[in-house]
C-alpha cells in the first residue's frame, strides 16, 4: 500500500481537482457614490459553493479513498514498478499527434449546474436566502479629511473671499506675484460651481463642486501662462470631534502657487513675410512677441488682430488658420504658429446688383465710400451693406467678392462686389393719433411708395386731421443723391393752422438737398439748404371781443441749417453737446410793400453723466430777427415759445408779447434755458427715468432780447427706455403765468425733450 503522498502523485490528469485558495485582493478604501449589492452576493454564492464542494470532498471515508485509488493501479505496475514504467503508454492507448485536445476533459462552464453528489449531505444554500447587503452612508469626516490632504508649506498668503463657502489665497512674496489676479478671480466667479452653492445642497455636494472648482482653476491658470500652478484644496466646517456630523456652514478654500509663468518662444506666422512692403504693418498688428507671457486670450485677441489687418490692407482672400501652441515644460515656453496664407493683395473693382432694375450698381457705387482702384478694405464692404440695408427698400443682402484679375508682381489684383438683394415691402400705410396742450387733438394718416422713381425715389401722400390744424401735402424724396446720405426733397402742402398765437391759411412750396442725422447713422456735422415759397393769408390770434383782420403774405425765403453733434446717441443722449445753427434770409411782400429780414437761431444743448443712473442735460435757445419791424413779419415766421420742446408749463406757442386781443403775438428775439436731471429707478427692469425740470422762457419785440418777461415753468416727467428710444411723458405747471395760461400742461413724444 502507497502513502497518501505517494498516491496522490500518480493521479491521473483526467481525474484531478484543483482547490483553489481564495487570494487576498489588494483594496481601497473610498466613498462610492452609491452602493453595488451584486457584488457581495456574487461574492457570498461563491465562497458557498467552494466550501460545500471542500466539505463534500473530505467528507468522503479514507477507506474509501484508499480503495478507490489500489483499482486504479494495475498488478504490473505493484509487482515491478520501474519494469512497468519503461513499457510506456500502450498502443491502444496512445494518442494521435494534434488530437492532444481531444484526449482532455472538455472546459466545463461556469455555469454548468453541478452533477449530483450522493455522498453530501449538507443542504445547498438557496440564493434567495442570502440577505442584502445594507448600504452605507459616506462618512462627511472623511469627506473632508480628504479634502484637507496636500496642505502646501507655510508661506504668506492673501485671501479672497468669493462667497461663504468659497475663497482664494495667492501668495504674497513678489517673485510669487500673480498681476492677473483681479481678472482671474472674476472669471473665476463667472465659472465657480461652488459660489452657485443653494442653502439645500450637503456637504457631499460641497465636496463634487470644490473637485470640479480645482480642475476649473488649473485650466485658467494655464490661460495665464502659469503651466506649473499648483492648487491645494482645503476644507472647513462639518463635525468637530466628539460632534455629530452637521452640514453647517461648510466651506472650501483653495491655495493657489501660480509658478513660472510661460513665455513665448518661437512664433511663426505662416506666409505672412510674403506681403512685401506691408510685413512691418501686419506684423505689428500681432503684438506678441517672444518673451511675452503665454495669455491664450491674448493669442485669440492678436489672430482677430491679424486677420482684420489683412482685410483691410488689401488681403481681400487672406486665410488665417487656427493657431497652434505647444508647450516646453523644459524651456517654460511656448512655441505660437499661426497658419497665414495672405492670397495676394487687391484694389477695388466694381459693384454688380443681382436687381439693376431696382438699385442699379452704378447707384450703389456712388453710396459706398470707396472708389475703384483704391486699396480693398473689409470695414468699406461691411459700410456698404449697411447703406444699402438703411435704404429699407432690401430684406436680405449677401455681398460677395469676384476675382476680376489676378496680382502680378507688385500689381495688385482686382476685385469686384456682387450684391445679392430681395426687395422688402415698398409701400406703407401708416396713422397716428395725438394731443398736446396747445395743440388740441389731431389725426394723421399717410401712404408712400419708397422706391416708385428708381433709385431710392419716394412718394408720399399726407393729410393731418385736427381741432387746430387741418393739412393736405405731397412729398417726393430721393436718398442718396450724389454722394451718400444726401436727401433731395420737394415738398407741397396747403394747410390751415388755428394756433393760439395766430390762424393761417397757406399754401407753400418747399425744396430742399440736405445731409441730415437718422436713427441708423448719427452724424457728427450734419446740414441742410433750400428754397421755400410761401403764400399766406394771416391774422394774430383774436377774442370774441376783438376781431382783427386778415393779411395775405407772399414770403421766399432761402433756409440754411448746420449742425455739430457730439452726443453719444440721437434718442437718448448722456454725454457730449450738441450745437445748432439756422439761418434764413427771407423777403416778404404784403400790402404792397416789401420787407427784407433774417431770421437766426442757435441751439445748445450738454449732457453729463454724475452718477450710474443720474444724467443731467442743459439747453439754451436764442433767436433774432433783424431787419423789419414787427408787422411786417407774417406772425408765422414771428419767433414764439411755449411747449413740450419750449418752456414746459405753459401752451404751445403761448409766450410773447400781447396784442390788442391779450393774445401772444410773438416777437423778434427768443431766449430759453431748460434743464433736468433724468433719474434711472429700478422699475420695470431699470426701464423708467424719473426727471424732475424746470424751464425758462422770453420773447421781446426788439431784436435783441430785453429778458422783460420771461416765463418759468417747473414739473417732472417719466421716460420708459425701449430699444428705438424713450417714450416721454412730461407734466409742467407754469409758475408765474398769464391769466389765460392753463394751469397745467401735458406733453407726450419719442426721445428727450432735447
């Protein structure tokens, strides 16, 4: 009989089973977000099954081990063990070369369900009754005591308190200076997740948002250059020792090294030396140089740079590619290429309409402000896009640019603007209904054609219906004549005029060719010049008691107006000033005799911002009229003040000298002063102004002003802010005012009072 050990060396391959430990895996111990309970269970099946298997195993009796083994064993090989040794495997037995495989056992499955074993007796353990595994809680003193790993060395530091759980601490030695600080820090407020931290959120979202905060610091210290910045996490609040946990005013502070910050190594702008003379100017045009600090906003900013330098030198195709920086942790340095391929430079050719019929491109050459031959210039296509747009006769507009001829050498080449428009609605109906004091109630209504004479040839048709004023007129207007944003305008109207100062029935011709500001383009220097006839039939205002006559007044007149504005807006202006000149020489001829005189006004006008929501403007008017006395002046061309764009308080028109009626007469001289302070409040999102005023007023006989009687007029307004300009509303109340003066006066209009 073999030993047990002997035995046990002649099992059979076939007949072997291998019990494997259960090997100590290595773990870590970390907080899950969630818990897995497949695994355990898995886990607890299977050490189960591994000890049932061991169980069954040795539970069988040696004896029966024993016997089982000697069947195994054949006479031959008890009686003469090393004889038995040497035959080898028997013929019958011996496997073929390549049919090894097939000789083994085949793999048994994982899966495969056990063969019965009569010889276990012990129960095998249903999965059901294996109990769930309970989930628990992350510890939040683990949290953040992992958190506070990787204290950097002490040093002095400055802190920055971004919110109550968030703050910042730079260092404060000077070779450690960080000059982007202010700008990091608000970018970093605009990014932080933790400074959007609710009163609702624990403290293991505190800990998921100071993770994200720190890759987000780390990658905007590298958009400043600081490649080697070091960030070190550290925590407060939670469980004191001995404590409960508590999620009370936890907070998160983050220790920022900036380090080296990176320079510019090499820099390479593609072809760019291949623009000849003009290399010095579009290099300059990319300020970065090596040496410079490694900013990716600054790389961003300098490629626009570039590629707008190219646009408007001439580069009409210019490509420029996306940079490219990398970055040499040996050297500290980043090594910038730019991909430029200027494509060759060009002139001005001409510019083609997809609609000649409609805005020719012979028309749209003379409203763009460049001229064939002259260098190419992006700024100058987009200027024409915008023309042709203010023109509100086009809906869509694509400018495209043709190559007409190659360059050559130092010729530049030729290239041509192909305008491709769609026509916007041409014609308009439009009313308005109004009322002011002064000015009673009155209706308006108006259709137009803007394109009915081609180019920019419009037509229009008007009639005002009122208490006060009835009118009748045609206008034809044409933009753009001879030069951009130069108006021609012929103008006929009859009208009767029921003013507080006088009535009038008139007819009247009026031409002018002016070059004025509009809500699209607001012009520094603007101007107008004109022809004006005029036929009147006109009396000074009358009383029941009083009736004065009639006087008929032919009148021509040669109007100019100049104007220099440097206010910041047309609508709503804040800062800068505004003056105004008019000057119109005038001969009029009534009851057969004829009168020569000059009728003169200046207008200025300042506004000054004081506070972030405080404006306060100033206004002063003055106006002559030298050269003929009062009476032979058509109270119509007189000078008057009074109302919404006047001496507030008081009716349209409503201050001057009296007549033989105690009604305004108007005069020769006009002073006014107006100022105001415009109050943004916090209504409607910031849109209402509070404007509290106070305005004066005189007018005298003579041509000079004697400030006899001047009129002041005190209230306050309202201004609601929309995105084509304030809508104003204005209540005044005059204070030493004439017995037939309203007590109070309302005044409704678009834009400021001036």
């Amino acid at each position: 009989m073999k030993s047990n050990q002997d035995l046990s060396a002649l099992l059979l391959p076939e007949n072997k089973v291998r019990l494997l430990p259960l090997a100590a895996e290595p773990r870590t111990v970390r907080r899950a977000d969630r818990s897995n309970t497949s695994f355990p269970e898995f886990s607890l099946r299977r050490l189960t099954a591994a000890l049932v298997v061991s169980v069954s195993i040795f539970a069988v009796p040696l004896s029966a081990q024993a016997q089982s083994l000697e069947d195994l064993i054949p006479d031959s090989a008890v009686d003469n063990p090393d004889g038995w040794a040497q035959q080898g495997v028997p013929e019958d037995q011996q496997v073929e070369p390549g049919q090894e495989d097939q000789a083994l056992p085949s793999e048994v499955e994982p899966d495969t369900p056990l063969n019965d074993m009569p010889l276990v007796t012990i129960t095998w353990p249903d999965e059901d009754e294996v109990p769930p595994v309970e989930q628990l809680e992350p510890d939040q003193d683990i949290q953040f005591a992992e958190l506070r790993r990787g204290r950097p060395r002490a040093r002095p530091l400055h802190e920055v308190q971004i919110s109550d759980e968030l703050s910042l601490a730079f260092p404060l030695a000077e070779q450690e200076s960080f000059p982007e600080q202010d700008q990091f820090v608000d970018r970093f407020k605009s990014l932080s997740t933790i400074v959007e931290l609710d009163d609702d959120d624990s403290v293991a979202r505190l800990i998921a948002q100071a993770q994200e905060d720190q890759e987000l610091i780390q990658r905007l210290m590298r958009i400043y250059g600081y490649y080697n910045a070091e960030v070190f996490r550290t925590a407060a609040g939670g469980a004191e020792a001995g404590e409960q946990p508590s999620d009370a005013d936890p907070s998160v502070r983050f220790d920022i090294l900036p380090g080296t910050q990176y320079a510019f190594g090499t820099i390479d702008l593609g072809s760019l030396d291949q623009t000849g003379d003009d290399y010095p100017t579009l290099r300059d045009a990319f300020e970065i140089k090596p040496g410079d600090p490694v900013l990716q906003d600054k790389i961003v900013q300098e490629v626009s740079d570039l590629s707008t330098a190219l646009g408007e030198n001439g580069y009409a195709f210019a490509e420029v590619g996306e940079p490219d920086l990398l970055i040499d942790h040996e050297r500290e340095e980043g090594d910038l290429t730019v991909p430029v391929d200027p494509k060759g430079k060009y002139v001005f050719g001409h510019v083609t309409s997809s609609l000649p019929d409609f805005l020719s491109g012979r028309h749209l050459e003379k409203i763009a402000r460049f001229e064939m031959g002259e260098t190419y210039k992006y700024s100058d296509q987009e200027d024409l896009r915008s023309a042709i747009q203010s023109t509100g006769l086009v809906s869509t507009i694509e400018i495209s640019k043709v190559r007409k001829t190659e360059p050559q050498g130092d010729q530049p080449g030729t290239v041509d603007l192909n305008v491709e428009m769609n026509k916007a609605p041409l014609r308009t109906v439009a009313g308005s209904l109004g009322y002011g004091t002064g000015e009673g109630a009155r209706v308006e209504a108006s259709w137009e054609h803007r394109n009915l004479f081609p180019p920019e040839g419009m037509l229009r048709v008007r009639g005002v219906g009122g208490t006060q004023e009835q009118l009748l007129g045609v206008t034809f207007r044409r933009n753009n004549v001879n030069g951009r944003d130069r108006i021609l305008t012929v103008d006929a109207y009859a009208s009767n005029l029921n003013r507080q100062a006088y009535d009038a029935h008139t007819a009247a011709l009026l031409a002018t060719y002016e070059r004025v500001s509009t809500l699209l383009f607001q012009k520094e220097f603007s101007w107008s010049a004109g022809v004006q006839l005029i036929a009147t039939r006109e009396r000074e205002a009358s009383s029941d008691e009083v009736k004065l006559p009639r006087q008929s007044y032919y009148i021509g007149a040669v109007p100019l107006y100049a104007q220099m504005d440097m206010s910041n807006d047309l609508l709503n202006p804040d800062r800068g000033f505004r003056l105004a000149a008019r000057i119109s020489p005038e001969i009029s001829r009534t009851e057969g005799s004829n009168s020569f005189y000059i009728r003169n006004q200046v207008d200025a006008s300042y506004y000054k911002r004081v506070s972030e929501s405080v404006v306060l403007a100033g206004r002063v008017r003055l106006g002559s009229i030298p050269g003929a006395s009062t009476s032979d002046i058509a109270p119509s061309r007189r000078l008057y003040a009074g109302g919404g764009g006047s001496v507030r308080g008081y009716g349209y028109q409503a201050i001057g000298p009296r007549n033989a009626a105690g009604e305004a007469a108007g005069g020769r001289s006009l002073t006014e002063l107006s100022a105001e302070a415009r109050i943004r409040t916090g209504l409607f999102d910031g849109a209402l102004s509070v404007v509290p005023f106070v305005d004066a007023g005189a007018v005298d006989r003579t041509s000079t002003p004697k400030f006899s009687d001047i009129k002041v007029g005190a209230g306050i307004g309202i201004r609601y802010h929309t995105s084509f300009g304030p809508i104003r509303v204005d209540v005044g109340v005059p204070l030493n005012p004439e017995p037939s003066d309203a007590p109070v006066g309302v005044y409704v209009a678009l834009g400021q009072a001036f």
